[in-house]
C-alpha cells in the first residue's frame, strides 16, 4: 500500500449532514473540551458519533487538520491499528487531532463518506476530506503519508502546525492551492451567511463554469434554503397524502441532508413512476437537480439513473 495521493472533492456540505453542520454554526458552542494534564493541549483522540460529527469534526477543520478514524472497535486487528494512530497522535499534539467513529454504532457517517470498508483513515481539512489512507497501513506507511499531508496543507494550516521535515518528502505531489472564492464562500458558511456564500460560488463559476467545487457547493445551499423555514412536523403530516408531490420532494432534500442519499433518489424516482405528465417532470428535475450534490462518479447516481431509466420507460 502506498500513500493515498490527495484529492480535493466535494466540499461536505454536500454530502455530510447539512442540518446538524447549521445547527452547530448557529450555536458556535462545541468547542475542544478535553485537555492532556498538562499545558492545556487538546487530547489526542475525540470519540465521535453522528451526533457531534458536525461540532468536533466538521468546525473543528475550518482551524485545524482533523485524522478521522473509521473503526469497528471489537476488532482486534482494527483495535491494534488504533493504537498505532494514538501513538502518532500523541507525538504530533498541536498538529493535527484524532477524532474516531466506530461504524458499526454510528453508521450515517459512514453512509455520508461512502466508506466501503473500515478501518479507513480520512484527513479533514476546512470542511472537506482532502486525503484517504484506505484499510491498514504499516507505521511506516503511515508517517510517509502525514509528512506528505503536512507539506502540502503547510500553507494553510495555522502557526504551530508546519509540516515535519523529511528528506523522503521531495518531490512528492502536492495539493493546489484553494480558490480564494472557495474560500470565501465557506467562511460565509462559517458565519451564517448563505447569501454570501452562493455569491462567492457564483462568481468562481463565472470564471470557471466546470468548477465542481463550486457547482457541489450551490446544490448543497440550494438544499439549506429550500429546507430551512420547514417545519419537519407538518412535513411529516402531509406525507400522508401520496398526491403532495412538495412533500415528497422536500422530504427527499432532508434526507440528502441527514446522508440518506439512495434513500432520497428512491422516493423521488418512486414519485416519477406513480405520476404524469407536469408533476413527473417536476419530480425527474428534483432529482437530477440532486445527483450535482454529488460526485457526478458517486455510485448512487449511477443507480438511481438506472431506476429513473425503468421508470421512464
């Protein structure tokens, strides 16, 4: 196995649960909590569940680089592999912070990373996954590919979290450097401000009109706003009633938000089937408009094509 090369896709707004990231910028009040003994430095490992996944995760990357561990912690070939990962955690305090997710408990992160198999090792950085380590890599392995994640988040992180030196280093790819409308466009997140936010992506697609980045990150705020003033009780109530094709649909962009992906393209393929005319033109709009909240390689698009394809036709 060789070191994972870095990637920069979809920002998780897409993708990860929108609704809990919302509710964790308007309250700003998870903050690190557990320190060492000592210095009053974080912790090295954070326990995290879909729950606080949007607090301890998602906001704590906007300022630091954040290791997410993938796990089912009976195994134990997985639990010797954890240990590794607390080991290098603890001699890069300041660096970087561990933060592990046992799946097998709370599966709707894993649904949103798409992870097909456990353990895996994501590095999150500014809201976004920016590297893999797949399955379990050798010590060896593992400090090749912090210094190379290091390297090329150098110019991003803040003081204090430079990368290590290594004469192995050199040479090695490194990731381009962030749109300033990118960035832009999720400090507007950060503070609340949607409006703000699709500007930003709007102007980077004036410029750039196959920009992913920004492309996912307009349909993941045009599934923010459709949803926000939804009141999820009457939403509920009006399920009932096969015939409210709004329902239906705004049903579906709350489950893209909670990572309910297939979930969500199967209720709206299912509307097509059952109706005509405008309604099923409505409904086969709203679903193409959710494959571009995703990789257009994600595997549920490909799917749910096919489903729409049978449906169709």
């Amino acid at each position: 196995m060789s070191p994972a090369d870095f990637t920069r896709p979809g920002s998780l707004y897409g993708a990860v649960d929108l609704g809990a990231r919302k509710q964790a910028l308007e309250a700003q009040a998870r903050r690190e909590s557990v320190a060492q003994e000592t210095g009053g430095v974080p912790a090295p490992v954070i326990d995290v569940d879909d729950a606080n996944f949007a607090a301890e995760v998602v906001e704590r990357s906007m300022n630091s680089l954040v290791l997410l561990e993938l796990t089912v912690t009976r195994a134990e070939q997985a639990k010797e592999y954890s240990l590794l990962l607390e080991k290098l955690a603890a001699e890069n305090v300041g660096r970087w912070v561990l933060a592990r997710v046992d799946v097998e408990v709370n599966q709707q992160i894993a649904q949103a990373l798409r992870v097909q198999n456990v353990p895996a090792l994501y590095a999150i950085f500014q809201g976004q996954p920016v590297a893999v380590v797949p399955g379990i890599a050798t010590e060896q392995q593992l400090r090749e590919w912090l210094v190379q994640l290091m390297e090329a988040l150098a110019q991003y992180l803040p003081p204090g979290e430079e990368a290590p030196e290594s004469p192995d280093a050199e040479g090695q790819p490194q990731e381009p450097p962030v749109d300033p409308d990118v960035l832009a466009a999720e400090q507007a997140i950060d503070a609340g401000d949607l409006e703000g936010a699709v500007a930003a992506y709007e102007r980077l697609l004036a410029r750039s009109p196959n920009n992913e980045d920004a492309k996912l990150g307009l349909a993941g705020l045009g599934l923010i706003r459709r949803t926000q003033d939804v009141d999820p009780a009457d939403l509920e109530r009006r399920l009932n009633d096969p015939a409210d094709v709004e329902a239906h649909l705004l049903a579906a962009d709350f489950e893209m938000l909670s990572g309910e992906v297939d979930r969500a393209f199967d209720r709206l393929v299912d509307v097509v089937r059952r109706t005509s005319g405008s309604e099923r033109d409505r409904a086969r709009m709203h679903l193409l408009a959710l494959f571009d909240t995703l990789p257009a390689d994600d595997p549920s698009i490909a799917r749910a094509r096919r489903n729409l394809a049978n449906a169709l036709f």
